[in-house]
C-alpha cells in the first residue's frame, strides 16, 4: 500500500494546531449557514467567501476553502429537510424522505440522522482517500500532455452528459466557457487574442468573477423570484434524539451508501448529485418497504446524506492527485487554489505532502466539528434559517463585490461581474448547467496547452488519441460518457413501450 | 418563435468567434498557426452544436417558454432593474467616497428595495454594522487594502 503513515501522522499533528482548529470550525460554521439559505449551494457559498482566505497561508486557506465546501453540503441538507428547498443537487435527494419527517413532526430527528450519516459517509471518504490517493498520484505522474488532453476532455464531456438536462444545451456552456478561456495572451507565442485592444483583457478574463458572478449575483437574482413566495412556517422540531429502532434502521443504509458515494465522487463529472441520487434508488430498491420511500423514511434520508458527503470527500482525489475537478463546485475550489499560487496535481503530493495530509486530517476534524454543531445547536442553526432571505440576499452582493474587488483592486470588474451575474441567470432561466461553462473556464487554458503540447509531440491529432493505452482508454470513456444518456434513453423507452 | 432567438445568438456567436479566429496574427515563433487550432476547434463544435440545438428548438417552437415568463411575475422585474441601477451607482462611488461610506449606502438601498420600506430602522441598522464588520474584518483583521 502507498499510504505515508508518516505524512498522515504528521498532518494530523498540524491540522490539530489551534490555528487549523479554528479555520475548520469558522469555514464548517460560515459553510453552514450560506449553505442552509434556500436555493444557495455549496458552490456559492465557496464562491462568496473566496476573499475571506487572501493573505492567508496556502495549508490554511485549503483547510477553511474544504471546512466551507462541506460545511455547506451540511447546510444544504438542512434547508432541503426544514424547507424542501435544496440548494443544489446533491441535497436534492435529502429532500425527498427528509421533508416529509419535518411535516411529521420528526425534524430533529431527521436532522440528527442526517448529520450522523454525513459523518459517517465522510470518514469512510476520508480512510478511502488516504488508501487511494497516494496511489494515483503515482500513476498520474506518468501522464503527457496527450493523456492530460484527454483527461479533461472526459471530465468536461462527463460533466456534460451527467448534468441533469439537455446534452446539447451542456456542450454549448462548455464550448462558450472554453471560448472565454482563450481570451488573452496565448502561453506560448505571445500573440493577443480576442483582446480587442483592451489591455485588461489581454491577461485573460479572470475566472473567479465569472465564479462569483454566476454562482453569487446570478443565484441572488435567480433566487429574487421566489422571494415573496417563502412562506415562514413555523415548524416543531421535535426531539432531537433518534430511537434505537430508527438507528437500526438507518445504520446499514448508511454504512453501505459510504464507499459507494466516495468512489462516485472519484469519477470526474458525477459528484454529489449523482451520489446521492444513486444512494436514495438503491435503498429504495434494496427495501423490504419501498412504499415508504418518499413519505419520511429514515433509510430514505440516512443513505442519501451518507453517499454525499462521501462524494464531497472523494471529489477531491481527481482534484489535488490530477489537478482535474470533478463538479463545479470542486472547480470554484481548484479556482481558488491557483489563486494561492498552488498546482494541484501529482507534484503536489511530491512537493507538498505534509499539506495534502493537514488537509485531509482536518476534514476528519471538521466532519466531527460539523456533527457536533449541527446536533448540539440546532435550536440555533433553525433561528438562523428564520433570518428572512430578503435580508440575507443583500448581503451575499455585498459580499461579492467586495470579493472581486480584492481580486484586482479595479472597480472595471464591477461591470465584468454583473455581466456575468445577468447571464448565470439567463442561464438558469433557460435551463443551461452551469458546470460544464465554470469547468471548462478553469481548465481550458491547461487543456489547450496540452493539446498544443502533445500535436508537437505526436504529429497529428489521431497520433495523440492512440499515443498510449491510457490515452486510449480514456478515448473510449469519453465515447462511453457521451453515448451514455442515449443508452439511458433508449432503455427507459424499451421499458415503456414494454409496459 | 421566441425559442428560436437563443440558438440563433449561439450560431451568430459562435460564427463571429471563428471569423476572428481567422483572422488572428500568426505567431512568430514556431509554428504559426499554433494559436488558432484550439479555438478553432471550439467555434467549429459551438456552431455545430448550436444548428442541433437550433432543430430541437425548432420542433417545439409553438410552445412557450415558460421559465422565462417567470422573471416578469410579480416584483422579480423591478428587483431585479432596480439592484442593477444601485450596482452601477455603488461602481461608481465606491473608490470616490471610499468603501465604507459607499457599501453603507449600497446595502440600504438594496434592503430598502428587497426588504421593503417598513423594517427602515432594521435596515439600516443591519447596512451600518455590516459594511462596518465587512471592512473592519477584510482591512484590519486580512489586510486586505479597500479604499
């Protein structure tokens, strides 16, 4: 096995410095309650609180960028079970039993159980990513530009065919963030492109506020039109404490749905949504009630909630191992780690072991952290989630304007960001994913990069899909993602016209 | 026939990405075309993919767009416009009168707006110690400059 006990030791030693405790605590806390507000997920929360980590060191910037990212995916379940609005896919699924126990009296409970399974879900993630991680660096250390091309080229062609909705309507986000990413000077011949003369264009649009636009300003607007139509129930919590038979019930749903939900979250382009969805049909499946499903199901909430956070922890394997995200919201995170000045990628296991180590040690903390914040204080976390929205949603502008102004210090990238902000709501509007645009921006200056590498290297484009059986393979995954939802298709109709 | 505009933005856009595509300068070093394959490549597949997407629209194109009726119900249009109007009037000030000044005044009028004219001292209030926390944390506590 490839696992450094020595590394993980040693991160654990600098991720319980108070310092770190207290970053994974302030991110698991600040995640929390961006995450509750309905319709905001975790990639907005990541989005606005961006600027909180400049000037920070990079191990700690890391550890309070990935306490908010779960921290958020913690919020996000309990906006889905108090309020039946998820704030992005992979809470969806906590919706569908969680809802129904708040309407029966049973949020405490559903909360206590969510935030269990999330727990446990998570550390399963945790031993899974020291087990695997090591491992794959190594194996990622050996890829060229060609494999590197091809890899991104899966991802996106991935997280385009998994996003929910219309393949087509994905590729075009895809192709149009791929276009903003070629704005600037080219790397290697110095020429300007698509600059129009304007020099502040001529470094390239800078992909953190196309993030916060889209994910900060655009959600805000989205979210304006749901404003006055949250209603303010109030709602009996209940006990908090589940029963022995609940626990029974819910215990193997959980311990299965972890492993599953991590290694889902390793494959680029599925993520938490994809996780959890998959959990909560399995469960459904495996039951010896499904007709319970849906109208309040512990089992229903606990294996969901478990697969998702897994999926959040191993979603950073492909990221810090490869340098690819997986989701969007893992895509804001890698945004922000270049910022730091940070590769990620196989090196940074070489270069920088004990931070990849510190990191993953204080997601162990932070998970502990989190279930004890969302059991202990829910009395509180519910009040906070009674701040009405119409107050909450100012803030998050402020928010990210000030975060783009501490991007460049220039007041141009108001306008930038607004234009962004107007279109992430034009495309929720007509039902583009977003994803596949905020990947591509990120990646696309390394993926030309690479495909301009390995053309020098291979002569021509069928010499790069062919250099190597990993270059191959990956060919063949990128063909299979794409002809997936065809596949799907054509089942579901064959099922139909045989019923 | 609304549905048809969207796709049609696509082709037209994508069509003037690879016009200038073509028409970039050539490298001088190394290969000179270098620069324009990978972009070409995107404005080819955007263009093809958007004509798929033109006749997908194109068979439904009796239906109406439902989604974006939403965004002229009820208050979403004036929101929306209204915030837009307080953004450029917040760019605008915000180096002149500084930040804190500025985002005090940012913030009320986008309570007032959003939260209603009624809650005015809880407004306000929650504008001042706001803008005040934001910059106290960001240019003391991070030291990050804002003007």
């Amino acid at each position: 096995m490839g696992v450094d006990y020595q590394y993980v030791i040693e991160g654990f030693i600098t991720a319980i410095q108070p310092a770190n405790i207290l970053w994974v605590i302030i991110g698991g806390f600040l995640g929390t309650v961006v995450g509750m507000l309905p319709g905001l997920g975790p990639a907005t929360a990541v989005a606005v609180l961006i600027p909180v980590t400049f000037g920070m060191e990079p191990t700690s910037a890391l550890i309070l960028m990935a306490a908010i990212y779960y921290g958020a995916m913690y919020g996000g379940s309990r906006s889905s079970i108090l309020l039946n609005t998820p704030g992005d896919g992979s809470a969806i699924a906590a919706a569908f039993d969680g809802y129904p126990m708040t309407k029966k009296g049973q949020a405490g409970q559903a909360l206590t159980i969510s935030a269990i399974a999330s727990l446990i879900g998570g550390l399963f993630a945790i031993i899974g990513f020291i087990i695997l991680a090591k491992p794959l660096a190594a194996f990622a250390l050996k890829f060229g530009p060609a494999e590197y091309f091809l890899l991104f080229l899966f991802t996106l062609s991935a997280i385009v065919s998994l996003s929910i909705g219309n393949m087509v309507k994905g590729f075009i986000s895809m192709s149009i963030g791929l276009i903003l990413s070629t704005v600037g000077v080219d790397l290697q011949s110095g020429v300007h492109r698509f600059t129009f003369n304007i020099p502040q264009l001529s470094e390239g649009i800078d992909f953190l506020i196309v993030i916060i636009g889209i994910y900060a300003v655009g959600e805000v607007f989205y979210n304006y039109m749901s404003l006055d139509r949250i209603k303010k129930e109030k709602k009996k919590v209940g006990t908090k404490w589940i029963t022995k038979e609940q626990w029974k019930q819910s215990k193997w749903p959980i311990i299965r749905n972890g492993p599953i939900g991590f290694l889902i979250g390793v494959l680029p382009g599925a993520g938490g949504s994809i996780a959890s969805m998959l959990s909560y049909t399995t469960e459904k499946q495996l039951s010896k009630h499904p007709e319970k499903f849906g109208k309040g199901a512990i089992e229903g909430l606990a294996a969901p909630e478990s697969s998702n956070n897994a999926a959040s922890v191993g979603a950073f394997i492909p990221l810090l191992t490869m340098g690819v995200p997986g989701s969007g919201t893992t895509a804001v995170i890698l945004g922000a780690v270049v910022m730091l000045g940070l590769k990620p990628g196989p090196l940074l296991f070489e270069n920088n072991p004990e931070m990849v180590w510190t990191l993953v040690d204080s997601m162990f903390i932070g998970n502990i952290f989190l279930v004890i914040l969302n059991i202990l204080l829910v009395g509180l976390l519910v009040r906070i989630l009674d701040t009405p929205p119409k107050i909450l949603y100012p803030l998050i502008l402020v928010l990210a304007f000030i975060g783009t102004y501490t991007l460049s210090y220039s007041v141009i990238d108001f306008y930038i960001l607004v234009i962004f902000g107007v279109i992430g709501l034009m495309m929720k509007l007509l039902n583009f994913p977003v994803a596949p645009l905020i990947l591509a921006i990120i990646v696309g200056s390394d993926m030309e990069q690479s495909f301009r590498k390995s053309l020098v290297a291979h002569d021509s484009f069928v010499n790069v899909l062919v250099a190597s059986p990993v270059t191959i393979a990956l060919v063949i995954l990128t063909i299979l993602s794409i002809c997936y939802p065809f596949f799907i298709g054509w089942l579901r109709r064959r099922k139909q016209s045989r019923a | 026939m609304l549905r048809l505009i969207t796709p049609i933005i696509f082709i037209i856009f994508g069509g003037i990405y690879l016009i200038l595509t073509f028409n970039m300068t050539r490298a001088k070093i190394g290969d000179p075309n270098a620069p324009l394959y990978f972009p070409a490549l995107i404005g080819i597949f955007l263009v093809i993919i958007s004509i798929v997407y033109f006749v997908q629209e194109w068979k439904q194109r009796k239906e109406t767009v439902e989604e974006v009726k939403q965004l002229f119900k009820g208050r979403t249009p004036f929101l929306i416009i209204a915030s837009l109007v307080l953004i450029f009037i917040y760019s605008f000030l915000f180096e002149r009168i500084g930040f804190l000044y500025s985002t005090i005044l940012f913030l009320t009028g986008l309570l007032f707006v959003v939260n209603g004219r009624k809650q005015w001292i809880k407004n306000i209030l929650i504008a001042v110690i706001f803008s005040f926390v934001a910059w106290y944390s960001f240019a003391e506590l991070l030291d990050v400059s804002l003007p």
